[in-house]
C-alpha cells in the first residue's frame, strides 16, 4: 500500500517538475538599453554583460562585465596582473603601420568608436552595431570596422554573444607577426588555472601545455565562479580566412585565437586598401564545465548554420 501511495504522489507531481523543466529550458526575454557610453543587455531582470564603447580614456571597446548564467557575477576580469590591458572580451591588434591598438599609451593608437546604433532592443535576442576608427591623436585613421553584436539567451544556463566585425583598410596596412592580436578573452583569477580551472579546446587537449598553438575549432576556460562552476568558451566560424586558426592560451586566464602571431610568410600580413575582411566568432557563457554545457554540440551546430538560434532544451 505505502509503495502505491509513493507512485502516486510521484504521479501527482509530475506536472510541477515538468512546469520547472520548461521554465528552466525557456528562452529568457532580453532588452538592450543603449546608455552614453555602454549598451547594456538585460536577461530577464539581470544584467547580462555591459558593452563600453565611449570612455575617452578607453583604447578600444570592450565587454564588461560578462555576467555566468547560474551566479550572476563575472566569468572575465576588467583588469588584473599580470597584464592589466586585457579588458575582458575585446577585438584589437597591435603592430597595425607601426600603431598598437591593444596595449601601452592613447597615443600608440586608439580604437574609437563613431557611432552605435541598437537595432533589435527587446525579444529573444538584441541586436547593435557599432562603427569605429582605428587611429592615433592627430592622425588620419588607418582602419574603420563596422560590429554587429547579436545576444541572446536561449535558456537559463546559456548566454549567447554573436560577435562579427567588418575590417576596411583606409590605405595599405601591415600588419607585423604579433600576439596581441584581434578576438580575445581574460578570465577572472579565480577561474584560471592555477586556482582550479579548466581550459580545454575542441580535441580534448588541456591547459596552456596542450592548447598553446594548437589550431582548433573552439576553446573553453572553466572553473568555480562563487559556489558554482561557469565557464566561456569562444568559437571560430568556419568561413573565417584561415579557418581554424592557432590559439594563443595562457593559463593564468588568457585565451585568443588569432593566425597572426603565425602569418604565414612568418613575419606579417598585408591589408589593401578597400579590401574589407570579416570575422565571426561566438561566445558561450554557460553553467557548469564545457562537456556538461554541451560546447561541442553547441559549436557543430553553429558551424552548420543551425546555430543561429540554440534550441531552447
């Protein structure tokens, strides 16, 4: 009799488990509110991620914070040591015609941005775009890009940033063999390595020692963010030149695909003038560790054309 009555309490409860399920996997609602000089993205009633653009003292734009979907507090850092000029996610690139466009002085060089525009400011994604001159203080720009952002959060453990930046040389560039060098992300400390965490790539090889160099799809750096474990991974779209590039990994935090500190001459690449180059990558900011969040499945759907929208479950 007892075993009856349990079956039928289980039975009873199985519409409140199966609501919970659909609220968990639902797509929360987002909203883009476009400020002086940040556009910020709400998931829900929280604040997802922070794009600042317009700080006079910034060298280029970048995302903070970068919230994880389960604590509600930053995966990626501002500003730490070693290397206090990772802003967190970012695009930027040194050695452009002799500028730097990533680290040391304003004056080196400074990526600015001209214009931003929200497209899409409520829904199941946001969309804005951003227009931006690539210049030194008193100088003609070298470079302007255009970026189109898409957010979005498909369920309650996902967080999806689109990142595609359009780059159009304003004379002839070169640039030299460098590290520092265009899509990049900074972990906060208590993420990296050392303090337990996880930095894998797409063919299982870990940490600074397996991925440094390796080219792959995708990487992803996990680790314990409060009481709960969160990670970030980016992916390379396939119809990137160069597809997929090398990465540069750090243990303490960094991780960054980019071809250009292994050109292929060996010592540079050469931008035209007019010749535009596009760039797509994607970033998962989600619960729990890469093989728990699904990244593979995530990045093949992505890389199918699927992916333009994750499924909800």
């Amino acid at each position: 009799m007892q075993k009856q009555l349990n079956i039928l309490k289980v039975i009873a409860a199985l519409p409140l488990i199966t609501n919970a399920l659909c609220a968990y996997s639902e797509p929360l609602a987002l909203k883009a509110v476009a400020l002086e000089d940040t556009v910020e993205v709400y998931a829900g009633d929280n604040l997802f991620t922070s794009y600042k653009f317009g700080d006079d003292t910034q060298k280029y734009p970048y995302f903070y914070p970068v919230n994880g979907p389960a604590s509600g507090s930053p995966v990626t850092t501002e500003s730490t040591t070693p290397y206090p000029h990772h802003h967190s996610l970012f695009f930027g690139c040194d050695r452009v015609n002799g500028g730097n466009y990533w680290q040391d002085t304003l004056e080196a060089g400074r990526i600015v941005s001209t214009a931003v525009r929200v497209v899409e400011a409520e829904g199941s994604r946001v969309v804005f775009e951003n227009d931006c001159e690539w210049r030194k203080p008193g100088e003609a720009p070298v470079l302007q890009d255009r970026r189109v952002i898409h957010v979005s959060a498909p369920n309650a453990s996902l967080r999806v940033i689109d990142f595609e930046i359009t780059l159009t040389p304003l004379t002839d560039v070169y640039v030299e063999k460098t590290n520092h060098s265009l899509f990049a992300a900074r972990m906060k400390p208590e993420m990296n390595v050392a303090s337990g965490g996880v930095l894998v790539n797409a063919e299982g090889d870990l940490a600074e020692a397996g991925t440094f160099g390796k080219a792959s799809p995708w990487c992803d750096f996990s680790g314990k963010n409060g009481e709960v474990t969160e990670g970030l991974a980016i992916f390379q779209h396939p119809g990137n030149p160069l597809y997929p590039v090398k990465w540069f990994t750090r243990d303490y935090g960094f991780f960054s695909p980019t071809p250009l500190y292994w050109p292929p001459d060996g010592k540079g690449v050469t931008l035209e003038k007019g010749a535009s180059v596009t760039l797509r990558y994607r970033v998962i900011v989600h619960e729990g560790t890469a093989a728990e969040a699904g990244i593979q499945t995530l990045f093949e759907a992505y890389a199918s054309g699927a992916g333009q929208s994750i499924p909800s479950e």
